[in-house]
C-alpha cells in the first residue's frame, strides 16, 4: 500500500494600498482569474486593503483589480510577461 503525501497549503496574505472608498480584488491563476471571486477588505479605512488566500506550494501569476482596473502588485520584485501585453506578479510558495 501506498501512502499519498499530503501537501501542505499555506496561507498567503495579499495587501495593497487604495482609495479607502475602492473596490479591491486579488485574481490570478489560482481563482482562474476571477476579478471578482477575492475581494480584500480595508478593515481601518486607512487605504490599506488586505486578504489572504490557502495555496499549495508552486508558482502563482497574480494581479490585483483596483475598481475594475487591473494592476501589477507594487511591492513584488518579480514578474511575468503575459499575452494581453502586459506583466503579472509572481508568487513562489
């Protein structure tokens, strides 16, 4: 018999500042690139919005969606070209 190894997910935080009055999601190829499935909350109303989200360890493409705008994270140093003409923000767990 042979045993499965079970992964270990992590719990990744994701934070960005906004507009406190913004609408702010993170998606990437880990929620299939849902602009609307993780939204990230500015508990203080200071502008800083933050999440996290359970990952498996591997590589994550990711970009964050300021009122339907799609940005780069700004506080990642490594990042992916993608087919739209544009960068994505990589994540490496």
């Amino acid at each position: 018999m042979v045993k499965e190894k079970k992964v270990r997910r992590k719990r990744i935080k994701f934070s960005v500042s906004a507009n406190s009055e913004s609408k702010v999601y993170v998606a990437g190829d880990f929620n299939n690139w849902d602009p609307s499935n993780k939204e990230l909350k500015d508990a203080n109303g200071d502008g800083s919005f933050e999440g996290s989200i359970l990952l498996e360890p591997g590589k994550y493409e990711y970009k964050f969606v300021v009122d339907k705008t799609w940005t780069i994270d700004p506080q990642c140093d490594e990042w992916k070209t993608n087919g739209y003409g544009s960068i994505n923000s990589l994540i490496n767990i």
